[in-house]
C-alpha cells in the first residue's frame, strides 16, 4: 500500500487544484441544471445541498442590503460567493469585500482571499460542526469577521482576534442590527 500511496500525486497548491476542480465543475451541463448548492471538499469531492428556502433568502437579501446601506461606497456585498480555502471551495452565503481586497482576492471564478466579512444563514440541514468548520476555513482564508445568522434572524458576529467568542457587535458594520425583521 505504502508504493501505491507514493505514486498518487500529491495536492501542493491547494487554490490552483481547488481552481482546476471548480472550472471542471462549472463547465458541467449537467450540474449546471441541478437546483443544488454546489461546493467541494479539499479532495475535490462535490458537496450537495438542497436549495435554500424563501426565508434564508429573504435573510441573505436583507443581510445585503445593510451592508450595501452601511459600506456601499467601499465596497461590495454580494450573494452565494465561491471561495477557495484548504477545505475546497465553498459557497458564502453573503459577502462584504472591500474594493482594495477585490483586486487581489480574485482569481478566474472564485475568490483566493476571503472577503473581510462573511455570513453563513442557518438551514434546517445545517450542522454546528459544519459551521463551525466553515468558520474557522473563512478566517484561515482572511476573514476579518464571520457572521451567522440564525433560523430566527439573530446575528452572531465572530471577530478574527477572537474567532472562539461571540462579539457584540461587528467592527466593520457596528450600526449592523442584532436581530433582522422575520416578515
């Protein structure tokens, strides 16, 4: 076994495979007809999820919206972003990226640097191991901030000085509200 494992090539750069993977994947008709979610492990493994429902994306368009309203000028917010992080490519469900990090964060279809926020909308499918894993790839990635927002609208924000505890508040976007309207 041990002959047979050295002769598998080895993943050395983690973004060009992820990249490699993602562009085979988005040229795939087939997938690109699916309603899923669509990311990878660090193996270059497909991940399935089922669409979101009205209310997650209701949250993901209010979610933007306050940060469009608070940091417009500086950047950009924006939904369902592919990032590329040592656990493969996943998709952000809300983004903020300044327009500085824009220039040197994108590479062809995904993002190499995380964005300086990230938001993940709770589902009913989601775990809180894969949250917290997906946290902890976005501030490896260079997040400076991981929100969650909860099936319930509340928002937890995590601070990459003290990715372990839940903040207050945003830095980036203090005015940002704790709880977003269920309507």
């Amino acid at each position: 076994m041990g002959q047979a494992l050295a002769q598998l090539p080895a993943i050395e750069d983690q973004h060009r495979f992820n990249r490699e993977r993602w562009d085979e994947l988005m040229a795939d008709s087939f997938l690109a007809s699916l309603e899923y979610k669509i990311e990878t492990d660090q193996f270059g493994h497909i991940l399935m999820m089922p669409p979101p429902g009205f209310l997650h994306s209701d949250y993901q368009a209010l979610i933007m919206e306050g940060l469009r309203d608070s940091l417009g000028e500086r950047g950009r917010a924006r939904p369902e972003c592919p990032l590329s992080t040592s656990g493969g490519v996943k998709g952000i469900d809300v983004v903020w990226i300044s327009w500085a990090r824009l220039k040197i964060a994108l590479e062809g279809s995904f993002l190499t640097t995380a964005p300086e926020i990230c938001v993940e909308v709770v589902s009913p499918t989601n775990t809180r191991p894969e949250l917290l894993e997906k946290k902890r790839l976005y501030f490896e990635a260079g997040a400076d901030e991981v929100w969650i927002c909860g099936e319930d609208g509340g928002m937890a924000f995590f601070l990459a000085d003290r990715p372990d505890e839940q903040a207050v508040a945003s830095r980036i976007c203090p005015e940002f509200p704790l709880t977003l309207p269920r309507e």
